[in-house]
C-alpha cells in the first residue's frame, strides 16, 4: 500500500536534471488556461502523428483490426485524431497532478451511476472497478475523487523521481495506491469495501490469460487477472466509461453490476470483460490508447507479428 511517495535528497543529482526540465515545463503549463493547454495538447499530438512513426503503425493496426468495416479515409482520421488526443493526454497529466479543486470543479460534466457503488458497499462488498486505458485517464481519476474516491492499482514508475510525481499525483484523488504485484493488497482493500480501479484490456503475455473476442478480432489475449479478483465473496464488479466533451469538460458512468461474475468458465467470463472494454471504448474511440500493441501475444507462437 502507497500512501505517501516522500522527496529524496538523491532527486537533485544529476541522473534527474534531464526529468526535472520535463517536470518544470509540464507544471508552468498546467496553469495556462484550460482551452490554450487543449490546444497545445492537439498540436503536439499533430507532431506525434508525423514523427513518432512507429507508433502511429501500432495505431493504424490496431485500428485496421478492430474496425474492419470502417472506410480507410474514416480509420485514417480517427488514428489522426487518436493522435491529437494522446497529446492532450500529456497535458491532462499535468492538470490531474497539479490543479485545485476549484479548477477540477469547472470541467466537472457529470457522474452517473454512482448508486452501484453504494448499492454495494451497503451489502458489505468492495467494488472492482474496470476501466480500459482511457487516454484522459489521469483527468477521469481526478474528476472522480471529487465525488468518490479509490484505490488504484498500478505499475510503479521505473524513474524514481517521476514514480514521487506519479503517486502523489494520483493520490490527490484516490485514497492510496497498490503495486500491480501487490495481489493480497488489493483483495484486502476489496475486503475494506473500497473502490478499486482495475484495468484489463492489455496484453500482458501467455501467462494468465485467455484468447477471447476483441472487436473483430477473435483471439485476443485477454488476462485473467480481473477474475482472480471478482471470485473474492468480498466483491462486486462493474465498470466505467469516461470521455472528454467538445468543452474539454468530462462525463463518467459506472455500468450496472456484472451478474453472475465470474461463472466458472474463464473465456466467457474473460469475454465479458472485453465487451464492457468495448462498450467504454465506443463512447469516445479517439480518446481510447491505441498506440499499445493490443494483439503483439497470438494463440500461435510462430505467427507473424501484425505490427512488422
């Protein structure tokens, strides 16, 4: 359990100057006007698009797999503007660590569906929460705490200087944080009756996972973590959307429990879970992470990869 991430006196060494301009550039930023930071972000995303080759391939796939249906001239400005979004994700970062409530208050859109989680709580249970990679996510979390706040489960930062911005950052709006490797942390806090953000729509490899439906890909690896969870009697799962307006102001919902979760058979379960992803994912598409290797892990080992 994170609580705190207290400044060390190594952080002033040379190993983090190049970190601390980043830092700096990103705080002086954070105080410009919300709309001139959207814009910045766009702009930078613009650059993304044009520079960062490799990772606009990895979006162009991802996009190509998932939405085959979809017109080239159509998948091609929805990568562009996936591309807009990740830049605006940077700034939304800075915003989620360092803004004051009455800032985070003005892009307050709505919550709905918070009655989930108290309807839990009241019968004794902790709430997993599952969230796909939103790229607003930080802003999401943020807007969230204004009303209920959680615990996050997550990978610790292997720069320890942004690990210290990284944590107490978020613990602005979650109660505590616990490592992604700190699997009794997190079912004692579901135990607690806490509200626990759960992310599973990555590939995390052969290891714990199940080839379920994705999209229109029938075989994603899909982790079974979620499930390692939800069997705790000491928990209840639902989900949430989230996306950013054309008002740079943000609308969460929490989706209604998952009934009969998990039964006992991991790929209809695991199926499941990747339709709630979808069904998040689909209310804002550009705003999702498409940049990660969503399919690199195949059923076949020896298959080609689809991003060569």
């Amino acid at each position: 359990m994170v609580s705190s991430s207290p400044f060390k006196a190594s952080f002033l060494g040379p190993r983090y100057w190049l970190t601390w301009v980043g830092i700096f550039f990103l705080y002086l930023i954070s105080w410009l006007p919300h709309k001139l930071q959207l814009a910045l972000g766009k702009l930078l995303g613009r650059l993304v698009h044009r520079f960062m080759k490799r990772r606009r391939h990895i979006a162009e796939v991802n996009i190509r797999l998932c939405f085959p249906e979809m017109p080239e001239h159509e998948q091609r400005e929805l990568v562009r503007k996936n591309m807009e979004n990740t830049g605006i994700a940077m700034m939304e970062t800075g915003m989620a660590w360092w803004w004051p409530e009455w800032r985070v208050k003005k892009v307050y859109g709505s919550i709905k569906g918070l009655e989930y989680f108290q309807q839990i709580q009241q019968s004794g249970k902790g709430v997993l929460l599952l969230v796909p990679h939103i790229l607003h996510l930080e802003m999401a979390s943020r807007v969230m705490g204004l009303k209920h706040q959680g615990i996050g489960f997550y990978r610790p930062h292997n720069n320890p200087l942004m690990e210290y911005f990284t944590t107490n950052g978020r613990l602005r709006s979650n109660e505590y944080l616990i490592g992604k490797k700190d699997v009794k942390g997190l079912l004692q806090a579901l135990k607690n009756k806490k509200v626990c953000y759960y992310l599973p729509d990555q590939d995390y490899g052969r290891n714990r996972c199940e080839f379920a439906p994705f999209y229109a890909v029938k075989d994603t690896a899909t982790t079974t973590g979620a499930l390692l969870f939800a069997n705790s009697k000491n928990c209840e799962t639902v989900s949430l959307t989230s996306r950013r307006d054309e008002n740079g102001c943000y609308h969460l919902e929490v989706l209604p429990i998952l009934e009969n979760f998990p039964s006992g058979d991991n790929l209809a379960d695991v199926t499941r879970v990747n339709q709630r992803m979808e069904q998040a994912i689909n209310v804002a598409p550009e705003q999702y992470m498409w940049l990660h290797r969503r399919f690199k892990t195949r059923p076949d080992k020896n298959a080609p990869s689809y991003y060569k």
